[in-house]
C-alpha cells in the first residue's frame, strides 16, 4: 500500500513540477521584459509583486486540485462529510493558504530579483537563461510546499483533527538525507504536532512555515512525503498508518 501511495504522489508530483514549470518561466520572462523596459521604480515593483501573486496562487490552486481529489478518492470512504460542506471548508482553507504564502515569499523573491544584475539579463537569451534556473528552483519548492498544505487540508475538512494522525515517508534511497530517514523511522504523531528533523520543525516535507535549525538544509529538493489519517477503532488503514 505504501509503494502505491508513493507513486500515485509522485505520478502528481512530477504532472505539477512541470506545469508549475512552465507557469514561472512565463512569470519570469514577464518581469525581465519590465526590468528591461526601464520603468518608473516604484511602479516597477508593484506590477513584479502582482505577477509573482498570481503565479503563486496559479501554482497553488493547481497543486490543491490535483492532491486533494486524490486524497479524497483513496481515503474519503472513511469519513462522513458530504461533497457540499467539503468543497465549502477547502475553498476557505485553501484560500487562506494562498494568502499566507504570497504575504510571506512574494516580497523575498521581489528583492532576489532586483539583486541581479541587469547586464545578466539584457538579452533574450540572457533572460531565459536566468528564468529557467530560477523557475526550476520555484516550482519544486513550492509544489511541495503546496500539496503538504493540500493533504493536510483535505485531511482536516474530512475528519475530526482529535483522529488525525501522520507519518513522515522518505521515498528511501540512497539519496535520502540521514535527519530525513531518521524522521521517517519514527512512530505517527498528532496532525497537529510538527515533525522534528534535524534541529528543525514543520508541518510536513518542503513546510514553508518551516522554523529552527538549517531549515534550507532541510527543505530544499526534498522529495520526502506526509501521509495523515484518521486513527480509530475498525479502521482499515490503520496498519498502514502504525506501520513500524
């Protein structure tokens, strides 16, 4: 059951890592082209900040559709909220994720972006040179970030957070860093704890809200996983979630 989980997430993951791809290199191209066009400043900053806005919510929005369907098509059985209430509680949440994340990253990567030097993208090819690297690095962080929020909001919607339980996964190969296979070896803690690896702690894999310790160390390109579910009495899947 675990290999199943780990390649349906995957099969996603791999799907939105492109298309979140290819929404930030056209993101990029755009600011560059206004960088290049020698606007006024401050008027410059706020139409960067307004495209880096939508692609983030572009991104997030995308990533939820994905994620959360299939959560609720591979666990949804076992809970009791009809299509209705859940659609009405993800839109909040998933909306008020959106928000949270362009509040926090938009301003960070605004200020990159003025960072670098304009001869480094004064042509064409310059610009789509410096757009792939950072669009390659955008979209897997924040991919992942999104469908850890994805999960953990579908799981909560569907089920009583007092049932909720996860477990760390690594997709455990030789690549795997030694905190996150430590992490993965541990028992399933409250959803509403935070997952301890190394000296830092988040919510799950590639948590934006991430805090303590080397959090980059941590965060950065990692393909590790969250799964949460409902820990009661009679429930199927509870070998799965205690697996040792």
């Amino acid at each position: 059951m675990e290999a199943a989980f780990n390649s349906d997430y995957d099969r996603l993951l791999i799907v939105l890592e492109r298309h979140s791809n290819q929404l930030s290199v056209i993101a990029y191209n755009a600011i560059f082209d206004l960088i290049n066009s020698e606007e006024d400043e401050d008027n410059l900053d706020s139409k960067i900040q307004s495209i880096l806005a939508a692609l983030i919510s572009d991104i997030y929005k995308a990533v939820h559709s994905l994620y959360s369907d299939w959560y609720v098509s591979a666990f949804g059985f076992l809970s009791s909220v009809g299509t209705a209430q859940l659609n009405a509680i993800l839109e909040g949440s998933i909306n008020s994720a959106i928000t949270d994340r362009i509040t926090d990253i938009v301003p960070k990567i605004s200020e990159t972006i003025k960072e670098i030097p304009k001869e480094s993208i004064s042509t064409d090819k310059l610009a789509k040179e410096v757009s792939k690297k950072l669009s390659e690095r955008l979209s897997v962080t924040e991919v992942g970030g999104a469908a850890g929020t994805s999960i953990s909001a579908t799981a909560t919607a569907l089920f009583p957070t007092s049932e909720l339980y996860k477990r760390w996964i690594s997709v455990g190969d030789e690549r795997v860093r030694a905190t996150h296979l430590d992490a993965s070896r541990r028992k399933p803690i409250r959803e509403s704890q935070l997952y301890r690896v190394g000296n830092s702690f988040m919510r799950f894999p590639v948590d934006p809200k991430a805090f303590g310790g080397n959090v980059a160390a941590e965060v950065i390109r990692c393909r590790c996983r969250s799964l949460v579910l409902p820990l009661t009495n009679g429930n199927a899947l509870n070998a799965f979630l205690l697996r040792p």
